[in-house]
C-alpha cells in the first residue's frame, strides 16, 4: 500500500513500487517529489514559482516607472 503526501486534500502524491511519484489522475510517474508537484501545478493551471516571481517583477518595473514620471513631471 503507498504512503501519501500532501499540501490539500485533492494535492496528494505517492511513491509506487517502481520509485516514481504520482498524483491523481497522473499517467506518467515523476522521478522526484518536487518534479511531481510541479506537474500538478502545471496540470491544474496554477502558477509556477518562477511565474509569479516574473510577473511580479513585472509589476513592480510598471510601479517604479509610474513613480519615476510622477516625480519628474511634478
């Protein structure tokens, strides 16, 4: 019987006997943890961490260059 980890109750992962991880609904088996979770992220449509990270950084250029023409022209 596998064990099974997780962050949600429908986030959850498991280790077969071959060594790969699954999730539900997951055909193809993952060779590490993090590999698996970033397959449900990509499955279910969230956001990865390098997404957020850019589109933050996007957002915090657009708020710099708003400030930077406010002070200019004021």
């Amino acid at each position: 019987m596998p064990r099974y980890w997780g962050e949600g109750p429908h986030e959850m992962y498991h280790r077969k006997e071959d060594g790969l991880w699954y999730f539900p609904g997951c055909v193809n088996g993952y060779k590490t943890l993090e590999e698996a979770k970033e397959g449900y992220r990509r499955r279910d449509g969230m956001p990865s961490s390098s997404d957020v990270d850019s589109c933050l950084a996007v957002i915090a250029m657009f708020v710099s260059l708003v400030l930077a023409y406010i002070i200019i022209v004021y």
